[in-house]
C-alpha cells in the first residue's frame, strides 16, 4: 500500500506541477503534505511513509525537481501551520486517517491551488462542489487498500466467530470462565457468509474465505464474471432481501451514497437475531440511527 500511494502520488503531483499552468506560472510549486506524528515509530520500519517524518517518501524527487515541500500535523484553526500556507499552496495532499479538511472557505483562499490528493481513499474530508466550482482536481489513490480492508474483514470475521475479544478480556482481568466464551464461539467452516457489493474487496475477501469451506453468497449490481464465480464458488443473490436470512455472517462492501445510507433499516426481513454483522471501511451505516442499528443486530 505504501508503494502504491508513493508511485501514485508522484504521478499525479507531476501532472499537476508540471503540465498544469492554469492557475499559476511555470516554475517551482508550493505543495503541502498533512500527515500525523510517527515519533518514535518512524525508524522502525523503512516503509512507514505516510507520517510526517516519512514524508510519503516524495520529499528528495520534489525538491530535485526544485520544488517547495511542506510537511505537518498541524491541520486544525486559524492558527494552524496548515492555515499559514493555504493561501499560496498548489497541492495539497492529506491521508484518510489525518485528513485535512478542506472547506469552501479555504478554497476560497487557496488562490494557487491546483490539486488536491489524498494518499489512500476517501474524500469527504473535501468540500466537492466547492473545488468542482474552483475548478480543482480531486484525486486519490484507487485500489490503494482493497487487500488491506479485504484482510481486514477476514480477521474480524474470525474474530466475531470465535468470540475472541471477550476471551481476551476475560485474560487480562485475570478470570477463566471458559463457558462465557464458548457458549458463543463458533467454526468458521460451514458458515454462509454473505457480501453486499463484490467489487474489487468483496471479490478477494470471497477468494480469502474459499480455503475455510464456508458457503459463499454475494449480492451486487453486476454478477462476477462466470469463470471466477465459479474459481471461488460463490453465488449470485439477485434479490438482497431474499439473501440476507440465509447469511450467518455479512459483510458490507458497498460505497457510502445517497442510495445505501439506510439500506439495512428499511431491510424489514433482515433477522435480528441470527447474524454476526461486521463492517468494512467502506460501511453504509455511519448515521447515528444506522449505528444504533448495527448495535440491535449484534445482540
């Protein structure tokens, strides 16, 4: 992932500072990078760039191309080292974990801005219509965590199953009631395991989960291509509704939208009481009522 947003993030600011002249002259560019703190963790491993001290790794190939680097934590109020330079900065590149919001009214500000890049996914930290109006890129760096969210679902599934965070605590506090953990402790082998979206992360969670001999259902706008359907042994779920009672656990793999938001409140069939819900990044349930929900089907 590290390489990828470090190879991606100099294309693009290339592109920008070197062929893009719309809003500012030729010449050497102002780029600011909002990253936070590593410390003590920046030396302890070679790869871990996405931190001020990092840097994303860009800093020696844009100065060698004459260019002014910026770096900080410092993101938030008037006062902030961020603030300093919004005025004359042509890009600015944040990641999703430390993002730097970007409001209308810095945009107003930023008279030189030219892009705008988030090193990883997401950008609802950008006031969109606001750069659409200004003119500005937005862009971020696809497929950049699709392996790591993917691996990611796979380990709290497993986690959910085998009930493992109250058997951890049961440790550290010193206690050994093995039926409080057992009673709700379950093989993952012989499960039914749904994904709502199989796009590039519900495809390689559903190829992650082929080895553990689960039932594999996924549901999505477009069917996978029959011949790797068929390579991971997943089923096609047209209807949502219908899929959802057959699932012992599902995974949500769609995009935030206008369309999904409340798609599991207004799910009326959805059983309450049989399912292990876990969640992706990219979950559709980040309202507060949405929460409360996801809260009710965990019971």
């Amino acid at each position: 992932m590290a390489a990828m947003c470090r190879a991606a993030a100099r294309q693009l600011v290339d592109r920008a500072v070197g062929s893009r002249a719309a809003h500012t002259s030729a010449g050497s560019k102002k780029i600011v990078g909002v990253f936070y703190q590593a410390g003590e963790y920046a030396d302890k491993n070679p790869n871990f760039v996405g931190c001020v001290e990092g840097a994303l790794g860009i800093r020696d190939w844009l100065e060698s191309k004459g260019h002014h680097y910026i770096v900080t934590d410092d993101k938030e109020g008037l006062n902030s080292e961020l603030e300093k330079h919004i005025e004359d900065m042509h890009v600015l590149i944040t990641t999703p974990f430390h993002p730097a919001y970007v409001t209308a009214e810095r945009i107003k500000k930023a008279k030189n801005l030219e892009l705008l890049l988030t090193a990883g996914i997401g950008s609802d930290h950008i006031d969109l219509p606001a750069a659409a109006a200004a003119g500005l890129t937005v862009a971020e760096v696809t497929g950049s965590n699709t392996v790591s969210v993917a691996e990611d679902e796979l380990m709290r599934i497993l986690i959910l199953l085998r009930n493992f965070l109250p058997g951890y605590q049961q440790v550290v506090k010193g206690e050994w009631n093995v039926a409080g953990i057992a009673h709700r402790a379950y093989d993952l082998e012989g499960k039914t395991v749904g994904t709502v979206g199989a796009g590039r992360i519900g495809r390689l969670l559903l190829q992650r989960l082929k080895p553990f001999n689960c039932n594999l259902l996924y549901h999505d706008r477009l069917q996978i291509n029959p011949e790797l359907e068929k390579e991971i042994g997943a089923k096609f779920e047209e209807d949502l509704d219908a899929m959802l009672p057959k699932c012992d656990v599902i995974v949500i793999n769609t995009p935030l939208t206008e369309k999904t938001r409340f798609l599991f409140i207004t799910l009326g069939s959805f059983p309450l009481s049989s399912s292990n819900i876990q969640f992706s990044k990219f979950c559709l349930v980040l309202s507060s009522e949405a929460c409360s929900t996801k809260k009710r089907l965990q019971r």
